[in-house]
C-alpha cells in the first residue's frame, strides 16, 4: 500500500509541476520519499522543485543523494549544474552540464542550461551556439528560444530578439520570464504601451514576481511617472542581479508618517549609499527636500565624495560608506537607501523641477586655482573636457563611446581638450589622439579616479564638457557645468535620463543626444560637437 500511495503522490508531484506550482509539488514529492526513501526519480524531482524556488541548501542535500545512487544520471546531473550555477559555482556547473550532455547529447535541456551558464561567464559566442543546438533539436522549446532571444537583447539585436520572445510565449502562454524580458525588449524598441503590457501579463502568471515589478517600475520612472515608479523601484532589491548588494541593519525603514521616536530626542536616521558613484551624485540632489525639523539625518558616502558633500551640504552628518557595516546598536532609530528618497519625499514632476532649478555641489574654487597654475596650457584658449567610458555595471559597454568616432568629431571643437576620463586610459588617449589629429592634455598632478574633490574642480575649469552616461556627467550637472551627454539606444539608457526629453530635467544646464535604432554612435557625437562649437562662437559674438 505505501507503494501505491507513494506513486501517488509522486504523479501528484509531477502535475503541479507541469502547472508550475512548484511549492505543491515539493510537498508533494517529499510526501512520496518519507513512504519510499531513496528513490532516484523522486529525490530528482523534489531536487528540481527546490530549486525553481532557490531553496539552495536544501536542493543540495537531495542532489548529491541523487548522484551517490546513480553518479552518471543526466537529470542529476543537470540539477547539479543549476545547483552549482545558481551558488555561483560556474566551473563546477560547466562540468556536470557537461557530464549530463556526454550522457544524453539531443538534451535541448541540457544545452540551453549550459548556455545560460557560459555567457555569464561573458562567453556570448559559445552560449549562442548551445541555444542553437538546443533549438534545431526541438524548435519548440521555449526555454532555448527564451535565452537566445536574452542573448540577443545582451547584443543589441532587439527586433530579432522580440520574434524569439513572442515566440516563446506563443509556446508557453504562462512563461512570466519570457513575458518579462519581451517587457525589457519593448521598452528597449520604446514601445512603451506593450512594455508595461508584457510586464502586467508576467505579473499576472505569477503575481508578486520582482523582476518585472522592478523592471515595470524603471519604465514609469523613465517616462516620469514617478509616485507610481518609485514605490515599484523598491523591487530592485530582489531583481537578479540586483543593483548593488542591499545592505540589512537591523533597524526599521524610515517613512515619513512611520517613524519610531528616542523618547523625546530626535528620531535620528541613516541614509545609505546604495549604487555608484554618479548615483550617490544623482540622488544627492533630493537632500534639499529633507525636512527640517524633528529629525536628524546621517548620510553614508563613498569616501572620495566626502569633501565636497560635507562643503555643499553643511548641515549633513557624513558616514564613511565603508563603516557602515559596523554600526554600532542604538545609533540610529532608522534607516533607508537613498534611492528610496524619490518614494519618501513624494517626488513629482514638478517638484523634481523645482530643485532643479540650482547646482547643489560646489567646487573647491582654491583646487582649481591650484591645478590652473600647475598646467599653464590651461589659461590658453577655453576648454573643453572630455570623457567616453563608463566604467562599472552591467552596461558599461553599451553606454561607453565609440573612440573613432568620438575622435573624429572632435578635431573640429575650437577648444583646448582636457581628460577627464578616470581609469587606465593610456590606449584610449593614444587612439583618441591620432584619430582627432590633436592633443589631450592630462591634468599634472591630478589623481583622477581618487581626487573626485580635484576631478570636480577641474570639471569646474572647463568652458563645457562632453561625455558618456558616467560619473562625470553627474558632476557637471551638479555644478551647473555645461555640459553634452551622449546616451545610447536601449540597454544602459537609465530611467533618469527621460525618454525624448533633449535636456535634463535633473540637470539643466546638460544638453542629450541619444543614439537612433542603428546603433551607430557617429551621429550623436557629431551634434553633441557642433552645439559645443555653436556655444563658443556665440560666446565669442557676446564679448
């Protein structure tokens, strides 16, 4: 009889995994191993189960009892490999994915699992070739042509990647992954109707599901619907893989009709640095809307940022982003990241104007006296400084500039050129040099990556600034610095740069200029370079 009952249980199992009830089916399957321990093809399944809801540790106590009774099983194997995978295991994944294979090679499973795995490991060209054995071995299969249409988006093939998408819900209308990157690709191609469409669709499969309730939320708050885009930006915490690790204190979030008080002190509440460099800028900006009575505020901030906010905002108490981690107890009431401060404060269009409206960082005015008398070639001519590399995340390269082109374009500012591009940029200037026919002067005595005090300051020398989506385009957008900011089509375009909008409503003294469909970064270098001419010669007739 417990086989009988077992055996139920299990085909019970089964089907609601079929429905993608994955937690029913892992009552299910360990209801079937407490009557008949040990058996393979349910200790595979439970494993399976588990870890579809990234229930890690526990999936690895029944795969690698899986693989003691049958060491060569493919779907062990396989469960092995996402185990591995998903603990960021890859070179321990990659060989039982293979071992799988060797065992069972027409695996379009298989071969899409491993694929997934090697272009993390930024290997594009081979994880294409595994979709596309996975896909002539089974055209239907939804999953390869899911990751290949993710591997296509990953290279900018955005129409070709929304006809594997399409088709792969076609296959599989509950496929909320597939629903939620067609969601990313439609906002990419700004079809901004069926992006936010594609995400509610995810959402309805699978309700509650943070990836697309982020992903929703950057398209709101690209097209400057923010009350409902900022209480959605809160998913970014669970989205794969998130921003920045989140940081856990045990203190509750501070809101603003929410706050516990210390007797009848002051409720005192840290502010942590959350993402980048240029975001610890952008956001910087909310402080003016702080209130001011009844609270005091502390703000963690990377280190090299340190001197001009504590000159720009006199009032704040800065934290070393570096300690907060080791907080002690009972220093705070509260706490929240400060990319929750748009939610908080109630942000809207208007009020995002409003403040705006004025530079809220102020130079080192003696810093840049300095380095204009240690580089005399500075007092020349006016200045143009230059950038064309972002340097962190996950889209850098799509937002960084074309070095041939971005020469090109150059040769005919009527500016001196200064660098302000942080990093090992040695073979960068060499190109940039010989393809504008023209010098780069370098800032003696300047440690760019680490003086951000001297970076602005020099920042501040210049006449105008062009560059990419990075940290210096915050800068000068901070200082009131005109500046040209060259934004790429689709991936790395972030929500605070608003769709179609030609100046920044964050910045404004920055003018965009934003990549068409064909990827093609020439022409927008070419307009950002002629308006910074046009500004000199209007300069010239002013005087």
């Amino acid at each position: 009889m417990s086989f009988d009952k077992a055996k139920g249980h299990f085909l019970a199992g089964l089907s609601l995994m079929s429905s993608e009830r994955w937690a029913d089916a892992e009552f299910e399957f360990r209801q079937s191993l407490n009557l008949l321990p040990g058996r393979l093809s349910t200790l595979i399944n439970l494993s399976a189960s588990l870890l579809k809801q990234d229930k890690l540790s526990e999936a690895e106590c029944f795969v690698e009892e899986a693989l003691a009774l049958e060491q060569d099983n493919p779907e062990a194997l396989l469960n092995h490999g996402i185990l591995c995978f998903k603990m960021g295991r890859a070179s321990e994944g990659e060989e039982s994915f293979l071992s799988a294979l060797a065992v069972r090679p027409d695996s379009a499973e298989i071969l899409t699992n491993l694929g997934s795995l090697v272009i993390e490991e930024g290997r594009v060209e081979e994880a294409l070739g595994y979709y596309k054995r996975a896909m002539e071995l089974h055209p239907d299969y939804p999953e390869a042509l899911n990751s290949y249409g993710v591997a296509l988006t990953g290279l900018m093939h955005y129409e070709e990647a929304l006809a594997y998408f399409d088709r792969s819900v076609e296959l599989r209308p509950t496929f909320y992954e597939a629903w939620n990157n067609r969601g990313g690709v439609l906002h990419d191609l700004q079809r901004y109707d069926e992006s936010y469409q594609s995400y509610t669709t995810a959402l309805k499969v699978r309700p509650g599901y943070s990836e697309a309730l982020y992903n929703q939320g950057l398209l709101l708050l690209s097209l400057k619907s923010f009350e409902s885009g900022f209480e959605l930006y809160k998913h970014r915490w669970s989205s794969k893989p998130p921003p920045r690790r989140e940081l856990t204190l045990d203190l509750p979030a501070w809101h603003r009709d929410n706050l516990p008080r210390s007797g009848s002190d002051p409720a005192r509440v840290l502010l942590w640095a959350e993402q980048g460099l240029g975001d610890e800028v952008f956001y910087a900006s909310l402080l003016r809307l702080l209130p001011d009575s009844g609270l005091l505020f502390s703000l963690s901030v990377d280190h090299r940022l340190m001197p001009i906010f504590s000159r720009s905002f006199p009032g704040m108490d800065l934290i070393d982003r570096r300690l907060v981690p080791r907080l002690e107890d009972g220093q705070f009431d509260a706490q929240a990241p400060i990319g929750d401060l748009g939610g908080i404060l109630e942000i809207s269009e208007r009020r995002a104007t409003d403040i705006a409206s004025s530079p809220y960082l102020i130079p080192n005015r003696q810093v840049g006296g300095r380095l204009r008398e240690e580089n005399p070639g500075f007092r020349e001519g006016p200045i143009c400084g230059v950038a064309w590399r972002s340097s962190g995340g996950r889209f850098s390269s799509q937002k960084s500039l074309d070095l041939e082109s971005f020469g090109r374009a150059l040769r005919a500012l009527p500016h001196q050129l200064v660098n302000l591009q942080y990093g090992d940029v040695g073979g960068d200037l060499l190109v940039l040099e010989k393809t504008a026919s023209r010098e780069i002067r370098q800032a003696r005595g300047l440690d760019i990556y680490n003086d951000i005090e001297g970076l602005t300051s020099l920042i501040d020398l210049c006449d105008v600034v062009v560059t990419c989506s990075n940290v210096t385009a915050h800068l000068a957008g901070a200082i009131g610095k005109r500046c040209a900011v060259l934004l790429p089509f689709g991936r790395g375009k972030i929500w605070y740069w608003h769709e179609g909008d030609k100046t920044s409503m964050w910045y404004p003294s920055l003018r965009l200029f934003r990549q068409d469909r064909d990827l093609d970064w020439t022409p927008p270098i070419r307009e950002a370079c002629g308006w910074i001419s046009n500004l000199g010669r209007t300069s010239e007739r002013s005087n």
